[in-house]
C-alpha cells in the first residue's frame, strides 16, 4: 500500500507557529504519510513514532536527523558523535557521556543549582510582573549551565543563537533557516573555541570528556566534538522547556491552585508540560532497508520524519490530550525521545525546571498572562520570544 499523499509542509511558517493546529491532519491520514512538500515520510501517531524510535537499526540517525541525507550531502557542520552515530560507534560516545553526566555529579551541583533558582525567584516575585521567557526561561539556563560546562564567561551568550540555527539546520534551508543564520553571526566559531580544552575549565563537564579522552575512551578530536554536543543539545532545549512549562501553568490556572495543594507533584508536571508542548518538535530518521508499517512500506533510503509532539497528543494514547494535568496518570511521553537516542541531559533538565518550579511554588499564590505570548519560529524547536506573566505573592 501507498502512503497517503499530503500537501502540508511541516516547515513552512504557519504550520511552525500554531503545529498543534495541523498535528491531528496528520494523524487521521494515516499510520504513516507522504509529505509532498518535503519529499519524506512522516509518522505522528503515538506507537508508530514511538516504534520507529525503537528500531534504531531500521531507523538510523547516522544519516542525519534532519531533512538533509548524509549518504547524498556534505553535512553543514561535522556530524554530532551523539546524535547522528548509530552503534557501535554511538553506543561508546554514549557511554563516556552518561558517566559525566551522572546522577553523582547531578547531586553535587543541586545545591548550587537550587540556591541561584531562590535567588532568581526572590527577585521575580518581587516584580510581580516579568517576561517568564527573557527573564526566567533563558535566564536559568545561563545561569547554571554553561558554568557546569566550564565555558568562557566572555560571550557565553553566544550560546542561545548558536543552538537556534542548529536546531533550525535540521529542517529545509527556508528562511528561518536564513535569518537564523544571520542572527548566529560569528557564534559558530565561538562555540568551536569554548570547545578546546585549553579555554574549558577545571572540575567542569567539558573538561571531564578531555579526562575521558585522556583514559582512551575516545581521541582529543572526538573530545572537542562531544563537548560540542554539550553546548548545542543543553540550552535552547531547556530555555523552551522551562517556558513551555510557565505557559502550562499560565494557560490553566487550576493546575497551579492544584500545584499549591500538592507540591509533591512538582517534577510531574514539568513531564506533563513537555508532553502538552514538546520543545523539539520533530526529528527525522533514514531507512536502512524497506520496512513496512500499517500496512504502507516504505523504501529503503527514505527520510522518515518522526513528529514527537504529535505523537504526545495522539487520543489514541491519552485521554483529552490538549489539556495540561499535572495528575495525568503517568503514561511516557516521547518529548525526550525513546530508546538509545533517548535524550542524554534529560536529568539536567528535569533538575532546572523542578528547582524552578519549587522555588517559584513556595512564593507564588496565581499566575496570569499579562499579554500576548509571542513565537520565535524555529524549525525544530516549539520555541517562545516573550511570555509576559504577573504573578499574585504567596
Ligand atoms: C539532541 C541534540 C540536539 C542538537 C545537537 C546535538 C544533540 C548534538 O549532539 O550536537
């Protein structure tokens, strides 16, 4: 059997500021469809995008996790060791990377962590009124984790706009794509300094892959790309994850009065709030052979784009799936992906948003929109320019 023909792009501007709007579209044609515009594959129903994820040896990411096949271009920068490897290969990089970020580790920067949360939601509730995005959402992230990094003060800022045109070089070069370019400037090269080992510092994570390397378990120049991982997967992610997260609660003013009553939920409902807006959105795979799913199959070489926050939405897994409730019975969203691939630093964000939360719970009575949430489109990322909130003191 064929796979339905669809004519929506999944990366044209109306579908990347309201995807939500387009997701069901998508699920009701069928277990696997054809986008025309993109000449790919897309799966967005819950078990077809959480099997595909499975099967990494069907579905490989070693040509790439975006649009462009490895096997047919040049990729635009030398592939990530993480995220573009398939096993064996993946499966040592890997390894090195899960013993740096460690439950150890992740324990002794708590403290740290959890103190400059306090000091941040002390001076936002004392404003009453602040933008959840520019002040809290990017500011957290920046606070604490290019330090555990080790990366330069100096330009660290660099940072944001670098993640935003690698998140957006996953998808076709549209103009997103363009301008997110454009806005990164000279943030690329900046990213490829901080990742040296001579500009990393002492007792930080970037260091502690030159150690690994160091030890054999991988050579100087992988090294200097694992770190680079670090840098690219570990801020724009958690950015939108902790805004995402205010919006949530923004958006359904019950849930924080429920919140209140039960703060041992507080790390539940971060999870509930990346399935009700999944940060990335999507990530493609390549067939390494013909595979049949629902009854469609789909050749070998072909580009599958798995839709994560569709497949988060799916009525088929979830029961009235547009609401955000922080009780939902636990159910394993994909919005961190599922299996090998599944993501590394999933801990470090868990960590920043539960210590966010439960500092701004322990101050805060309500939250309300103040105004209009405004989009920053990107094609990977379900991302937030501004996110104006007034909070009520507890
Ligand atoms: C999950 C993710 C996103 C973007 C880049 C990378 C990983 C990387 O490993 O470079």
């Amino acid at each position: 059997m064929l796979a339905p023909r669809l004519s929506i792009d999944p990366f044209d501007e109306a579908f990347l500021a309201d995807p939500y709007a387009q997701h069901q579209a998508l699920r009701e044609a069928g277990p696997v469809v054809w986008l025309e515009p993109i000449q790919a594959y897309g799966m967005a129903r819950f078990s077809e995008v959480q099997a595909g994820l499975r099967d990494y040896g069907t579905f490989c990411s070693g040509r790439g996790v975006g649009l462009s096949d490895f096997a047919a271009e040049t990729p635009w920068r030398p592939p990530s060791l993480l995220l573009e490897a398939d096993p064996p290969l993946h499966d040592r990089t890997r390894g090195l990377m899960n013993r740096i970020v460690s439950w150890q580790a992740l324990k002794a920067i708590r403290p740290v962590w959890q103190e400059r949360a306090e000091a941040l939601a002390d001076r936002l509730v004392e404003q009453r009124r602040f933008d959840a995005v520019a002040e809290l959402g990017e500011t957290y992230p920046m606070l604490v984790f290019p330090d555990t990094i080790g990366v330069p003060v100096e330009g660290r800022e660099k940072l944001l706009a670098y993640a935003a045109a690698v998140f957006n070089a996953f998808g076709p070069r549209n103009a997103i794509f363009d301008r997110g370019n454009e806005q990164a400037g000279d943030a690329a090269e900046w990213v490829a300094k901080a990742c040296k080992r001579e500009n990393l510092s002492e007792g930080g994570w970037g260091m502690a892959v030159y150690e690994a390397a160091d030890r054999g378990e991988c050579s100087a120049d992988e090294a200097e790309r694992l770190v680079r991982s670090f840098l690219t997967a570990g801020v724009d992610t958690t950015v939108n994850g902790i805004g995402h997260m205010m919006l949530a609660f923004a958006s359904f003013p019950g849930e924080w009065q429920k919140l209140r009553e039960r703060p041992h939920l507080v790390k539940r409902a971060f999870e509930e709030s990346l399935r009700w807006d999944s940060t990335v959105q999507t990530f493609f795979r390549t067939t390494t052979m013909a595979v049949e799913v629902g009854g469609v199959t789909i050749p070998a070489g072909s580009k599958v784009l798995l839709f994560l926050a569709a497949a988060n939405r799916d009525p088929r897994k979830w029961e009235d799936p547009d609401r955000f409730a922080i009780d939902r019975p636990l159910g394993g969203h994909v919005g961190f992906g599922f299996g090998i691939h599944q993501c590394l630093g999933q801990m470090v964000a868990r960590l920043e948003a539960e210590l966010v939360l439960a500092a701004l719970l322990k101050r805060v009575k309500s939250i309300r929109l103040a105004g209009e949430p405004k989009r920053r489109l990107n094609n990977t990322l379900h991302a937030i320019a501004s996110l104006p909130v007034e909070v009520e003191p507890a």
